[in-house]
C-alpha cells in the first residue's frame, strides 16, 4: 500500500480509496462528530500519548474519514474516526512547539464502514491490559534497558514516583503475582506486601496470614521488626539526623503521605541516648546542677526528694526599674489600636522584653540547692525532651537534725493496761514493747506525720500511688497538668517547713482557695483495688466527678495498647458497636484479636467513647439501699475513678 500525499483539497476522481493510507497534516485533522466516545478523555491520559508520541512516534496510524460540504465535495480536511486520543497528544505537542502544526500524520482511510459503528467497535472490543503485566513490563524496561524511573515516565507520560510504586510491584515475589493474576489476592494487599521488596519476607507473610489477609495486618508484619517515621523516637532524633548517621528507610510509596520505617533500630536507640544525654549535660552545665542523667522511659520520681525554685532576692534598685519597665510595656500594649502597634511601639516593646530578660527569673533554684540535687532528661510521649529539675538522690538528703527527746527507755512503769513493758517482751516484737493502746495512739500520730511528708513532696505521693497501678499515667494530660499546678506551687512556697504558715497566711484569699484545691486534688485517691473494697469511698469519688463535671474523653483515648488488646473480643465488638455501630463491629467480629484490637482503636478515634469505669455516673444513679448504708457497687462497675 503506497502512502499518497493530501496536501491539497482532493477531487471526487483524486480522493483516497477505501483502506488507503495517507499522510495528512496535523491542523488538516478534526474531531469526528460521528465519535462514540462523548467523553472527552483526562489530562493525564492526553499527557501520556503526547509522552509516547514524543519517544517512538505515532505506533498505530489514525482511522480516518473524508470531511464532505454540503454538495458532498471534499474539504480537504479529514474526521478523526479512531485515534481522537492520539490527535489530542499530536496538538499538546505542537502547542508546546515541540512539532508543527502542520506535522504530517500517517492515517488509514475509511469510506466503507459507518463512522459510529467502527468507533463504539473499537472502545468496546479490546481488554484492558492487567496491571500485573504493566508491573512487570516496566520492570522489564528497567532491568533489561536500563531505564530509570525519570525516563520510563517521561516516554509514557506518567510521574516517576508512579513508576516507581510500578517498579516495586513489579518485583512481588512470583507466588504474589501469581495470586493477583488469579484473583487470590487485590491490589491493595499486593501493595501492603510491596512497602518491603524482601521477596523472602513477602513468601513468609504470605504463607503465615493464610487465607486472612487484611491490609493492616499485612503492612504490620512487613514492618514489624522496623520503626515507624510516627515513632516518639524518630520526631525527637528527626529522620535528616538518622539518615546522616547512616541509617536505611523503608519508604512506603504507596501512601499520600510517604510514610515509612526506619531499619536500624540500634542506631535509632543510640542516636536517641546520645541527644538526650548531651541535652542533660548541657544542663548541668549551664544550670549549675550535682549531676545530671539521661532515660528513654518515664522513671520512678518517688525515689527522689526535691527541692524547688524559689524567689530570687532583688536589691530596691532592680526591683523598682523592674516594676518601671513592666508598667511601661503594659501601657504600650493597652494603647494598641485596632490597626496594632506602630514600628516604633514594636521596637520599644521588643527593648524592654530584652531589659526584662537581663534580670533573669523571678524564680530560681538557689545555689545549695543545685550543689546537692540533679536533673533528669527523658523523653515524652509526645517526642519531645521532658526536664525533671530538683531530684535529690537519698544519698544527698541532708541528714536528720537530732531529736530533742530522749531514748525511750527498757521499762514503762506507767503502762496503761498496767504491765510492764521491756524486758519480758515476746521474740518477735519491738525493742520497747508497749501497751495495745499507747502503740495505736503513737503509730496514728506517725501515719499522720507520714501523710505530712508525702504531702510536702506532691511529685512523690503521685507516683507512688498511680505511677505503679498505670505506668505512663504520670506523662499522660491530665498527668502533666496536675505536675504542673504542683510545681507551679512548689515553687512559691517555702523549703523550710517553719516558714510556711508565715507564707500561706500572706496569700490572697484566691490564692489560698487554689492551694487547697493542689492539696485536695493530690490527696484524691479513688482506685479500685480487688483488694480493697471500699464502697462508700468509691461512691463519694463519683458524686465529686459528677459534681465537677469530669470528663475522661479528654485526657484518655481507647486504643489497642490502652484498652482493646487487654479485653475479651466481646468486650471489643460492644465498644465499636456503641461508637461506630453494629455494622462496622460485625465487618471486624471474624478477625483475630490482635487485628481486632487495631481495627477497634481506628474505629472509635475521635468518637469520644470511654469504658463503663470511666463514665461519670448521673445524679440519679444511686446504689441500692438505704440512705447512710454503705452498699457494694453496682454491677458493671460504673465508677468515673475506678482504674482496673
């Protein structure tokens, strides 16, 4: 077949045959109104033809039609039957200078058949190519070509991170691929197999999950001995930190966010100690501090005393230039219009906060303070570094001054129960065996000088009485909250016992209300032991919550390590059907229960949904029985306090 050349107007006698094949120029070819395609095709779609044009040319020539006037003469244009994709790549083309518009196209005339007919033909009788051979064909490009991802997408119009994702998909284990083709497995399992191109590890995933493969469940055994980009660990290091040190990510390109795993765990851990210990020396340095450590985990604070910031002694002069500078700049703030401060204003603000700072803290530990105390670094929940300040070791506690009153002697003559005491006191017991009675007179006395002493250490009677039952619950919100208040307070009273009643009775009503509310607060202790029953308390507990409104959704969440992994899966399935409903808990119910328990904390995010023991109990939920009798709780255990 000789290709003829339309470069003008043919005549009825010169017009192309049936099935010739002719060169037309580009601005000479129009869409077909005859089209069976009324959707116009996508960007992208336009974009990877004129990509493909671009490389290796127009492959399969347009199938055209004779544009006719309306005396059935030939315009010399000609109608785009099949191929309006390819004529839409050809003019991107031109727009873009990078051919003409008057390129010549390489087309086949049709003259027999009718327009429509060959056009729905055409979009109706060919298959889709299986993504699985796409995958492979570019893995085949790259291997045998050398292609890279930048030029692969380049000749087929699509991004080189979509070719990339193609790439790693390609390279599945041949057992995966096999199972895609078959329908054994979807894309998106495929994809969660691919965040690693381990073929090994995909196998033995694989065979592992058996028929039960959900996507969760697959991406976590990929990963699992890896470290999310999420991690605590990896937003206090910063992933440029751990990439610099030489560490390897696994990027996930199947996801919007480009997440990943980072695989060097050791060196994760060891660039985590090293920051965190360069932080508390740095501390130590800078503060004037005994000593100075570093932890990755929350320690226990009730092995340590502590010592408080306290106010910094100022000479008349400083105080007053002080009170000066601050009433100027509060009087600079209040004048600001609704168009703000002027620059000027800007500046003298930004001079006095500079001659403010100069002056240093109005709080600051003193110098026999720091000599004997020490700061600890750790790192928070949140992946930020968190200060301990003021611990003291046992060792450092100053010793106790001597008592003032004498030895308690061998015998006690005036006993109450009129027995003498000492010498004749059973094995077993105290050096100065004493009366029944004297003995819980004295040890009451002791326990309430005990509560004192707890009591002077807010940060110690918190972590002893929490930290042990919920590990974590003393860095959690409501954790951090309440330490703050305590420090806050601790710092504005006096280290000497002696000298704090002269200080309370000094503060402002206001003032001395939010003390014993710090007090009362810390002194709460609503815990549900097994062990310890106490009904009547637990009730009082609740009727305080329900009194001050307490809501937990605001300071805990359900999640897996939380709540779901520590429960029956019945126990799962009733949360996520009062949070997301029946339906999302029977999608969920067949799953084993480590993927139920991930599957239930993504379900209840955000909906606010607590246990029954974290509930706030109504007014008019009162226990059974009679007024001023102490009942067991109910059933169900619906204490806002209780921590089981």
């Amino acid at each position: 077949m000789t290709a003829q050349s339309t470069q003008t107007a043919p005549t009825e006698a010169t017009a192309p045959q049936h099935g010739a094949e002719v060169i037309v120029p580009l601005n000479r070819l129009k869409a077909s109104q005859k089209n069976a395609r009324k959707t116009p095709h996508s960007p992208a779609t336009i974009e990877a033809f004129a990509a493909s044009i671009k490389a290796k040319g127009v492959l399969q020539p347009p199938v055209v039609e004779i544009e006719r006037d309306g005396e059935g003469v030939p315009t010399g244009n000609y109608l785009v039957t099949i191929g309006e994709g390819r004529r839409q790549g050809l003019r991107l083309l031109a727009k873009r200078k990078a051919i003409k518009r008057t390129h010549p196209v390489r087309c086949i005339v049709d003259a027999e058949n009718d327009a429509h007919e060959i056009s729905l033909d055409e979009n109706m009788t060919r298959e889709a190519m299986h993504p699985a051979d796409q995958f492979e064909a570019f893995q085949r490009l790259a291997v045998e070509k050398g292609y890279g991802p930048e030029e692969i997408g380049a000749r087929f119009g699509v991004s080189a991170h979509v070719v990339r994702q193609r790439l790693r998909l390609g390279a599945a284990a041949p057992e995966l691929m096999a199972a895609y083709r078959d329908g054994a497995l979807a894309l998106d399992q495929l994809m969660a197999f691919c965040v690693s191109a381990d073929q090994d590890r995909q196998r033995h995933v694989f065979e592992q999950l058996g028929e039960y493969r959900p996507i969760h469940a697959i991406r976590r055994a990929m990963t699992e001995a890896k470290v999310a980009v999420g991690d605590r660990r990896v937003r206090f290091v910063g992933v440029e930190a751990y990439v610099e040190a030489g560490g390897g990510i696994l990027r996930d390109l199947f996801t919007e966010d480009g997440g990943g795993w980072l695989e060097d765990v050791v060196l994760l851990d060891r660039l985590v100690a090293d920051k965190l210990t360069g932080l508390a020396d740095e501390a130590r340095e800078r503060e004037g501090w005994k000593w100075a450590e570093a932890g990755l985990e929350y320690p226990d604070l009730s092995a340590f005393g502590r010592v408080y910031p306290v106010a910094v002694e100022r000479s008349e002069a400083d105080a007053a230039e002080i009170a000066a500078l601050s009433e100027e700049y509060d009087g600079i703030v209040s004048e600001a219009g609704d168009d703000g401060l002027s620059p000027e204003a800007d500046a003298r603000l930004e001079e006095i906060d500079k001659a403010l700072q100069a002056f240093g803290p109005d709080f600051a530990y003193a110098p026999k303070a720091r000599a004997r105390a020490g700061v600890m670094v750790m790192l928070g929940h949140d992946g930020l570094a968190r200060f301990e300040r003021g611990l003291v070791r046992a060792e450092d506690v100053p010793a106790d001054p001597p008592s003032p009153w004498p030895e308690e002697g061998a015998a006690d003559d005036d006993a109450e129960d009129g027995t003498q005491a000492g010498a004749d006191a059973p094995e077993g017991e105290t050096p100065s065996a004493l009366s029944d009675r004297l003995l819980i007179d004295l040890t009451a006395h002791k326990t309430m000088g005990l509560r004192d002493a707890v009591q002077a250490d807010v940060n110690a009677a918190l972590a002893t009485g929490l930290e042990r039952l919920a590990p974590g619950v003393d860095d959690g919100p409501a954790g951090r909250r309440v330490r703050d208040r305590c420090e806050a307070w601790g710092a504005r009273l006096p280290e000497r016992p002696e000298d704090l009643w002269g200080v309370v009775a000094g503060l402002a009503p206001s003032d001395q209300l939010d003390l014993m509310a710090c007090c009362a607060g810390v002194g709460l202790y609503a815990v549900r032991d097994p062990h310890d029953r106490r009904p009547g308390a637990l009730a009082q507990a609740e009727t305080l919550a329900t009194a001050v409104g307490l809501d937990m959704a605001g300071t805990w969440t359900a999640t897996a390590a939380s709540y779901f992994s520590r429960v029956a899966k019945p126990k799962v399935l009733e949360a996520v059907t009062e949070a997301a409903g029946a339906q999302e808990a029977a999608r969920i119910a067949g799953f084993k229960k480590a993927d139920m328990a991930e599957a239930a904390e993504r379900l209840v995010e955000g909906k606010g949904w607590l246990p029954v023991p974290l509930r706030t109990v109504s007014d008019a939920a009162e226990p059974d029985g009679e007024a001023g009798e102490e009942s067991p709780p109910p059933d169900g255990d619906a204490y806002s306090f209780a921590a089981e």
